[in-house]
C-alpha cells in the first residue's frame, strides 16, 4: 500500500506504523460498528421490557444516527483544525460516557437521549481514519483502506450478532454495554499511542467566512451522490443495523435466535463484500473505471434484491437481506470519490458533510420505516402487507436517487474522481 505524508515519498511511513495507524483506526471503528448494529439483536429484549412499539424501536435505534448525523459538521471542521488524533480521542471519551449512561437509563427516554450520546461519541471513528488516508495515502490506496475499514464495521456488526446473543444470559444487556464502554477506553489508549499528532494547517480563509461547507453543498459531485448517500446507503444501513431483525421476526416467524443467526450471516456477506471491494477495485481502477461508473453499474443491483424480498415476503429470509445489503455496498465507493473531488486540506469538512447525509438519511429511514409499519397497522392491514408497504416506499425513494445520479453526470466531477493509473501492490 502506497502511504506517506502529503506532499511526501510516498513510501516515507514504515509499514509497522502503517500497520498501527490503520489498527488502532480499525479497533474503533470496529466497536463503533457494533453498537451501532446491536439493537437489531437488543430488539426483542428491549421490546418486551420496555413494551416499544414499532415507531419507538425505530426512535430508539435512530437516536444514535441522529446524534452522530448532528456533529458531521462541526466534526468535519474540527478535523481540518485540529487532526485527527485530538478528535477522535475526545469523541471517544463522550461514546464512554454514554454507554455508561445507556447501561444505567431506567426510562425510555433516559435509552434514547444516552444512545444519542453514544451516537455523538463514535461519529468520528470512520471520518477521522479517511480524513488521514485521504492525507497520507495515494488515491488507489485510499479505496483499498476505505474498504478494509468497512469491511472492519462489518465484523463489528457480525460482533453484534450471535456473540451479543450468547453474551446476554451472562451479563444482560446492561452489563453488555458496561463491557463495550471498556473496550472503548481501551480504543482511547490505542489512538493515542499510534496515531500520529497531525500537521495541522491553518484554517482557510474560506472556513473562518463560513462559505467551507456552502462550497462543498454545491459542488457537483457532492450534489450528484447525495440523494444516493440518503436513499440507498443510509437505506442500507437502516436495514443491516436494525429492520432485518425485525422483519425476521415479525414477518418471517423466526424465534430471535435464529433472527440473530440471519444477522450473523447478513453481516458476515457485508464483511465478504468489502474485502472483495478492497482486492477488486484498484484493479479496475488501473484499467480506465472510476467511482461514478462502478456506481452506475451496481447502484440498480439492491432496488432488484429489495423487490425480490417484498415479493417473497415471509419465504424472505436473512440471505434475501443479505443480497440486498452486498448488492448496496457500491455506493460506499462514493466516500472515497468525494474527498477525492476536494483538496487535501478540505477533506475533513468534505467528507464529513457526505457523512452527515448518509447518517441522516440512516436516521431517517429507520424512523420513518418504523412509523410507516404502524401507520399502515393502525390502517387495518397485518403484519406482512405493513412491512411490504414500508420497504416499497423506500425502494420508490432508491429508484429516484439512482435516476437523479444518471441525470446529473458531470463529466469534469468523472474526470476528478478518476485516479491516474497506478503500480497496485
């Protein structure tokens, strides 16, 4: 992998602390990953002591994207100023707070303000190691340790699954998140002993005016993936972090153990998916393809996997899911191309402001699923035909946001997410 400082040999880091780097990156996001997956194992627990409906399932699992989607902003700022040891080591200490919290809440309302917290805590643990690789790594080697990061979130939400089961006759889900606070204290000491304190620049002018993010809203390439980014990734994450358990258990008739098997196996085919990406794609970009063209081949692939599933309806089990959810994992190439699309020295507030999308529209539609099943509940119709109406709306939304991608090609934003051809090794 081509690494090293900006403006540098790229061979100047040493593997070991490359190696380090990416680790002590990788353990956080790994552990970021898994609370943000665990309610969709949690679901039947919470909804039995807590007696939660579908829509506040929704709210309580959506919190947390909602507090993480709220500080993309004033994160992404923070990285161009600060580097991103000092930030990622001061959300941590927040993600701590609110596990403790979460594990001590006694109302629902107490679990949903401390699983925001969390949510606030964690939202630093991707942007910060991609703000760095967009620093210290050539544009191939971006797209290879995007996808290894990923493919790390992945074994984070398997981690959520039939582990987290078999954890909660031992400790119970409050002890459960008394256990991860620890392993974030533990990710703190990590980020602190191997990542490397950052050259900070100066902040641009542009940013001490406040125009920062007003540039990077309009720019072409950022306007062309965010419906995308919205839709089908946070759509993605809406289902692989909370409704398939759900929909394996209401509509399918699963018992919640096989329920938190399918979660394993959806996650494991997500953790398969992003390690193929990282092989595959600087391949295929050393022959002549970009971000926007892979997108444009796989972005139609999940509205398929998704229509299958509604007309399968209960025989849709977690490997129809599963489908949906690998079919997805293209439009995470879009990450990469938008701090590619901006110059070094914005890409914290670049890829922040993309995050802020996707996570607000994960927010979105695990909320908005939940109220639209009771909604159609209320309406007379059963359990099936309540989910089946809930995920055809959000298929409509994925096709219009693909449709919008074809309509607003760019041929000069193509050209800037086009690496030049590069010796992959």
């Amino acid at each position: 992998m081509n690494i090293g400082p900006v403006g540098a040999d790229p061979e100047m880091l040493p593997a070991r602390a490359a190696i380090g780097l990416f680790l002590s990156f990788a353990f956080a996001y790994f552990i970021s990953a898994l609370l943000r997956g665990v309610t969709a194992t949690l679901a039947p627990s919470f909804s039995a002591e807590l007696g939660l409906s579908a829509g506040d399932l929704g709210l309580l699992a959506g919190a947390f994207f909602l507090g993480f989607a709220a500080m993309q902003l004033p994160l992404g700022s923070a990285l161009d100023r600060f580097g991103s040891r000092r930030v990622m080591i001061a959300f941590l200490i927040a993600a701590v707070v609110g596990c403790v919290a979460f594990a001590s809440a006694r109302s629902f309302l107490g679990l949903t303000l401390a699983r925001a917290l969390i949510g606030i805590g964690v939202s630093a643990c991707l942007m910060a190691p991609m703000t760095t690789f967009r620093r210290l790594y050539t544009p191939v080697a971006q797209i290879r340790a995007n996808s290894w990061m990923l493919m790390t979130g992945s074994l984070g939400m398997v981690a959520s699954t039939v582990p987290v089961q078999w954890l909660l006759p031992v400790v119970g889900w409050r002890g459960l998140f008394l256990l991860v606070a620890a392993a974030l204290a533990l990710a703190i000491g990590a980020g602190a002993w191997q990542v490397p304190r950052d050259a900070i620049r100066p902040a641009v002018a542009a940013d001490r005016r406040g125009s920062g993010y007003r540039e990077i809203f309009r720019h072409p390439t950022f306007r062309r993936f965010a419906p995308l980014g919205f839709f089908q990734y946070g759509g993605l994450i809406a289902v692989q972090s909370l409704w398939a358990g759900p929909w394996l258990v209401d509509v399918a008739g699963q018992p919640p153990a096989d329920a938190a098997r399918g979660l394993f196996a959806i996650n494991v085919s997500m953790l398969l998916a992003f390690l193929s990406w990282g092989a595959i794609v600087p391949r295929l970009y050393a022959r002549g393809w970009n971000a926007q063209r892979l997108i444009a081949l796989t972005a139609p692939l999940p509205v398929v996997a998704l229509v299958l599933a509604l007309l399968l309806a209960e025989r849709a089990t977690a490997w129809h899911w599963a489908m949906f959810c690998v079919a997805s994992t293209g439009t995470a190439l879009a990450q990469p191309a938008i701090g590619q699309a901006f110059p070094a020295e914005q890409a914290g507030r670049a890829l922040s402001a993309y995050n802020l999308v996707i996570f607000g529209g994960a927010f979105a539609l695990q909320w908005g699923l939940g109220v639209a099943i009771d909604a159609f509940r209320a309406a007379g119709l059963n359990n099936v035909s309540a989910y089946r109406g809930s995920f055809a709306l959000l298929a409509v939304c994925c096709v219009f946001s693909y449709l919008w991608f074809l309509w607003r090609y760019d041929r000069t934003s193509a050209v800037q997410t086009q690496p030049p051809p590069v010796n992959c090794r």
